[in-house]
C-alpha cells in the first residue's frame, strides 16, 4: 500500500489554497501527502454564465474522473460546487470547520456614493447601481431588493473577477466572503451583505474519496468537523428537495447555539420578483432531516410555484 495520499486540486489559488490546508491537517496528523493538479472545464470556459452550462458538477467531475481512474486518492472542492448526490463510486471523506459563509460586495467606486444609494428605500434609487456576479442565486437575491438595478455576468477564479472589476465600469460585484479571505484578497472596499443568505454549504470544503478506500476514509475522518458536517447536510438536504442543482436561486444557512440548530432557507424567482422563506429552530439531536422537511413545507406554501418556473425556464 502506498501510504503517500495524492490529493486532487484544481489550479486555482483558491483551489490551491483548500488543497495545501488538507495536506498541512493531515501533515500535523503524521499523514503525507502530495498535490495532483488538474483543470475543470469550469476553469476553462470564463465567458459562458455558470447557469447556461449545466453548472451542477461543473468544477469537481474532472477531479470525480481522476479519482475514479485512480490518479488521485482524495479530491478537495469548495463544498458548494459539489453536487448534493455524488458521482457513483465517490463517498465524502471529510467536512472540515466551516469558514465565513457570508456573501461581501467589493465596491469600484466611491464608497460613499454607493452606500447612499444602498441605504434608500429601495424602490426610490435615481442612479440604479449596475452589480456583476455569475451567480444566479446572487443575482435574484439582489434584484429582489433593489429591482431597479443591472446585472452583469463576471466568471472566473476570485483573482481573475477582481481584476475584471478593477476594468469593466461597474459600481460593485458579489463574492464570498471566504473565497477572498483564505487567500488574503478581500479589499478594504467591500462590505457583509448580512442580509443575503448564501449558497447551501458555502464557506465549507468538502474530501471525497473513492468508496472503497477506507485507507483514505480513516485518514481523512482526523480532519472532519462533525457540526459543520451536520449544518451543511441539512443545507444540502433542502437545495435537492426543492431542486436539486447549484445553478438555482435557493439558499440555506444552518448553523448551532447551545445546542439548538437554527435553519434558514428560501427559493426565489430567476427575476428576483416572487420569494419564499422558511426558518426553524429545534434542538441539535432532533434536526438531522429538517433540510428536507423544511423544503417540503416551503412547497406547500408557495414554493411550488417558484420551482415550476425554474423548472420551464430551463427547458
């Protein structure tokens, strides 16, 4: 047996970054291993939006492919652009603890002007604000709260968008929060959007494995947060029983106090204009399938609806 663990990443600093932090957890744990780099076809086309490709899977099935051709024994992925059900013969190995999972706007223009613009009723705006993001989820949040503004598509890693931003003559543009903090690149312009709900398991990074190395299963199992594991199941549990795919406007946030679970979730329009929520609270040992409950009682009430037009706009 080869006790050396090839880890799969894909080449992006960010990527890289998630990948390094494995291999130094696992270091401190006397475990070695080595990066394996390989290119998603996420990373190669920038131009086409992320919803217009199919988006479920499009960062992790080149890692899915080397893992299950065994070129790789585990694969490291921002655990929001992992698909809720896994390629077949791919098992999650690890969560480890949660990062920011806020979403921030990095703002290109006086601050100021912006944050006036912010802090207005939001039908009274003069000067609508042109925001870029590539996600959908972002995009109909915002424009569900200021519906007079413009959206603009912006791909790429996190280093490449904020170049993009520096250069395009827009006023801001959405990012994770923990994207640009791992990698020590959140500008000083940009703020919390505390009232955003972010991606189901965003700010969490996910360790696959093939399903039958256990060797890598009790290697990688050192690293797991068994909370953050539980938060963002449940997350995951809603975004499939509403839709199932990342290219969707649904959001969830589960987190834990003093052993109470506190869940969020919502599905919006494409357009922004029709939202629904739900939020919940019970204790930590009775809340393992509330994810899936929560969606199913946001169906009934009004989510249905939301979610057959996402469903025909797609066709």
């Amino acid at each position: 047996m080869n006790n050396l663990l090839k880890i799969g990443t894909r080449e992006s600093q960010l990527a890289v970054w998630q990948a390094t932090l494995v291999k130094d957890l696992l270091q401190q744990h006397g475990v070695q291993s080595e990066l394996v780099f390989i290119k998603s076809e996420g990373d190669i086309d920038l131009k086409t939006p992320l919803y217009e490709m199919g988006v479920q899977g499009i960062f992790t099935k080149t890692l899915d492919a080397a893992l299950l051709n065994n070129r790789i024994n585990i694969a490291v992925h921002s655990m929001k652009d992992v698909p809720t059900q896994l390629a077949n013969g791919i098992s999650q190995a690890a969560v480890l603890k949660r990062g920011n999972y806020k979403d921030i706007l990095v703002v290109n223009r006086q601050w100021s002007t912006v944050n006036e613009l912010l802090s207005s009723p939001f039908t009274t705006h003069h000067s609508p604000l042109t925001v870029a993001t590539s996600s959908i989820r972002r995009k109909s949040q915002w424009l569900h709260r200021y519906p007079q503004h413009q959206i603009q598509n912006l791909r790429g890693n996190v280093n490449t968008r904020l170049q993009k931003l520096e250069t395009e003559n827009w006023d801001a543009a959405i990012f994770a929060a923990a994207g640009l903090e791992r990698i020590n690149l959140r500008p000083e312009n940009s703020i919390e959007l505390d009232w955003m709900l972010p991606a189901p398991s965003q700010g969490a990074i996910m360790v696959v494995c093939r399903d039958e190395d256990n060797d890598a299963k009790e290697k990688c199992a050192l690293l797991h947060d068994e909370s953050t594991a539980l938060c963002t199941k449940i997350e995951r549990d809603f975004l499939r029983t509403l839709l199932g795919g990342c290219s969707t406007p649904i959001s969830a946030l589960a987190e834990i106090e003093e052993g109470e679970l506190f869940f969020r979730g919502n599905i919006l329009s494409l357009d922004g204009k029709q939202k629904q929520e739900i939020e919940k609270i019970l204790p930590v040992d009775l809340a393992t399938n509330i994810g899936k409950e929560a969606a199913v009682e946001l169906l009934q009430n009004g989510g249905q609806e939301i979610a057959d037009s996402i469903r025909n706009a797609s066709k």
